[in-house]
C-alpha cells in the first residue's frame, strides 16, 4: 500500500472511530512520514513552528473574556437590554435572541461560547415566552454563528495566520457582514412570526419604552464598550490586535471583579480551567493541520485541486466562488471550522487571486461559510452542544434548521457578489495593515 493510501485510510479509520480530529490528522500524517522515508523530526518542527506566531497569543485571550463576561452579570443586563429594545417587534423574543447574539458577539469571538452562554439565557426566554422548542432552539444556533464575524473572531485570527493578512483588516472587514447577518435572520424571525402568529411583548407606549430602554441601556453600557474598546485601540494604533485582546481580559475583569462584584476567585479559577480547555482543543488544531498539510503538499493535492478547479472555474468569478462555497459547506459538515481554514484555505486562495478576489473579501465569506458548517450534522459543534443543554432531539432540530441554512446562504450570496460590504470599512479605516 503507498503512502498516501496509508495516510487516507489510517484518517479515515480513526476520524469514524471517534478520535479527536487533530489526534487523527497527527496519528495519520506520522504514519504517512515513517512510510514515505521522511524524519519524523521534520513532522515535529512543523508542529513547533505551526504555533510559533505571536497572533495567536490572541485566541485564549478572546476565549477568557467571553468566559469573563458568562460568569458575571453581563449576560443579563445585555439581554434585558435587547428585551427593551426590539421584544416588543412581531417575533419577540427571537429578535431578542438574535441581538443578544450580535452584541455578545463583540466580546466572546467563538460561536460555542454564544450559544452555552448568552444563547441557553436566550432560549429559555423564548421558550417561556411560547415559542416550540425546535424554533427556539434554531434561532439560538443560527444567531450563534454572529459570533466569529463580529470582531472579535478567532476564526479570523486563523485565516490572517494562513493566508497572510491583516488580522485588523479581517476584524473590520467583519462589522458590516455581521449586522447584515442578524438583519436577515429577524427578517426572517419577522415573516414567520406574522404568519404563525408569533408572540411578543405588549406595547405599553412610547414612554414606557423609552424609560425602560433608557434605563437597560445604562445598565449595560459598559459592557457594551468592550468591542469599542477593542477596536478602538487598534484603528488609533495604540495596541495591536493580541495587545487589544489583553486589554479586553483586563477590562472584563474589572467589570466583573471590581465593578459589578459579581465574579470570585472560584469563578476566575473556573474561567481559566474553561479557556485551557477550549483554546487547547484550538491551538492542537493548527500543528496538526501543519502536519496534515505537508502530506497534501508532499503529494501535490493542492496543485490538483487548483488544476481541477481551475479547468471547472476558468476566470470566472461566479464559479469561483461557487466552487470555494460547495467546498468548505461539504467539509464544514465533516470537520472543525478551523480545521478547515488551515488546511483548505491554502488550496483555494491561489483560484481567489487569480479570479480578482480580495483575500479579506474571501476570508469572511469562507468563515461565514465555515460558521453555517458548523451548525450542520454530523459534526456540528454549536448543534450539538444546543440540543445537549436543552436535551432536544438532534435529528428534528436538524430538519428544523434548514429554512435557517438557507437564510444565512442568502447572506453569502450577497456578500460573493458585493464586495465593499467587506473592504469598505477596512480600506476607510486602515490605511496601513495591523500585524500582532
């Protein structure tokens, strides 16, 4: 058997045995070494320098203030807050849930932490509220996938790291996308809540609402300053983008130790125990997405890839585009989203440039992508981390899902097609790229 039917098989094999995908990228791409002759003390400096960047110091750091914010009273004021703004909309509490998810997606950057943090508080609202199970649950798994578009994102740490660009300009270049994303979905939320009758708080006039809003909004605002804070420092050039995510840690706590006296030394420890966990299962991706590289480069997959693509595509945009859509949808069904971004974003970005693609253009429309991946059977992590903490069938929840699939392929579509919903504000706002 050759080396790369070993290397295929042994990922295979282990993948359906149910190893962790970055064990069964090492265990397969080692294999792959011994038999192809080659030092595994090579496969080793790949996995070393796969971490040597300083940018990524910003995931965990990302990952703890997220922790930060779920473990104080944030959660609450910043979902009161959306209550008095938009719970009185047709559709109630499933706008609520969506702009929760918006607002907390400015200071967690991962789509899990949205949904077992802000995303469980958001469902229980609606399912109290009257909405069915599925829906509710739906809504709070589709409105999670905000949360790494919206800086900050570690998904986007990742795709800067892999394909050479700014990490700043990818973390503007996702505010606009962002919003269109939740504007679409309450759309969406709107439509089915006239035509299901949907329920929704009761208008008590416009000077109940201003008070109440006026009030909620003070209650929260400093919260709400984490993003600006954030991207803040890094547009006026004080702090680069890891300094940035420091600076956010720091300022979490201050919220949540000093301010609002709601966090302890067992809640900063649990926080920190939650970040190991999450940012190590993150950061074992990337040597082995290195490791499973080589082995694709070693045996010029990429180059067939670009050949097969290329004779499919030509120049065309369109199919470009449409190319790199079908691709990561069918892996984002099979795999992590960051396992995707390290080891496919290298193959297609060659056919983006070549097609006239900006690479921040591409990036976020690939983690947008990756992101309704992540929502799908049979891998989904953020479907399958809802369904557990609600103990909902995952099978009914999935056929629930696909209206919702398809809202957020909408949104893909138009941003394929316009551009300067990603570049405008990153090309106004950064004349010069942010590197750290």
């Amino acid at each position: 058997m050759s080396p790369l039917m070993i290397f295929l098989v042994s990922f295979v094999i282990l993948f359906l045995l149910g190893m962790p995908i970055a064990g069964a990228m090492i265990t397969s791409s080692f294999l792959y070494a011994l038999n192809a002759g080659i030092g595994l003390s090579m496969m080793g400096t790949r996995m070393f320098t796969g971490l040597n960047n300083f940018a990524l110091i910003a995931i965990p750091l990302f990952i703890l203030t997220a922790e930060v914010m779920n473990r104080t009273s944030v959660s609450d004021r910043i979902f009161g807050f959306c209550r008095d703004l938009v719970g009185y909309i047709p559709g109630g509490m499933g706008h609520v849930n969506i702009t929760t998810s918006i607002i907390f997606a400015g200071m967690s950057g991962s789509a899990v932490a949205d949904a077992g943090g802000i995303g469980n508080l958001a469902y229980q609202a609606m399912v109290d509220e009257g909405f069915d199970e599925e829906f509710s649950a739906c809504t709070t798994i589709a409105s999670s996938t905000v949360g790494p578009i919206i800086p900050p994102s570690i998904p986007a740490v990742v795709y800067a790291m892999v394909a050479n660009v700014s990490v700043g300009k990818l973390l503007f270049g996702g505010i606009i996308p962002g919003i269109l994303m939740g504007a679409i979905m309450m759309l969406y939320v709107f439509i089915w809540s006239i035509r299901h009758n949907g329920p929704r708080l009761e208008w008590q006039g416009w000077r109940y609402y201003l008070t109440h809003l006026l009030h909620s909004f003070i209650s929260c605002i400093l919260p709400l300053l984490t993003p600006v804070i954030l991207l803040g420092g890094i547009y006026m050039g004080v702090v680069t983008t890891t300094e940035a995510a420091a600076v956010a840690v720091l300022y979490a706590l201050i919220l949540g130790v000093i301010i609002y006296r709601t966090m302890g030394i067992k809640d900063l420890v649990g926080s920190l125990q939650s970040v190991f966990i999450a940012s190590g299962s993150v950061l074992l991706i990337i040597p082995a997405s290195k490791c499973f590289s080589f082995v694709l480069t070693a045996e010029n997959l990429q180059d067939r890839l670009f050949a097969a693509f290329s004779g499919f595509a030509g120049d065309s945009k369109f199919l470009v585009a449409l190319c790199v859509t079908i691709l990561f949808l069918i892996l984002g069904c099979l795999s992590d989203p960051n396992v995707n971004i390290m080891v496919f974003v290298p193959m297609v970005l060659p056919l983006l440039n070549n097609a006239g693609f900006d690479p921040v253009h591409a990036g976020i429309c690939i983690i947008i992508i990756a992101m309704i991946g992540n929502i799908t059977p049979p891998v989904g992590v953020v479907l399958m981390t809802t369904c557990s903490l609600q103990k909902l069938s995952i099978e009914r929840v999935s056929r629930a899902l696909i209206p919702w699939i398809l809202v957020l392929m909408a949104e893909v579509v138009i941003l394929w097609l316009c551009e300067p919903l990603v570049t405008f504000l990153p090309n106004l706002l950064m004349a010069s790229p942010v590197v750290g």
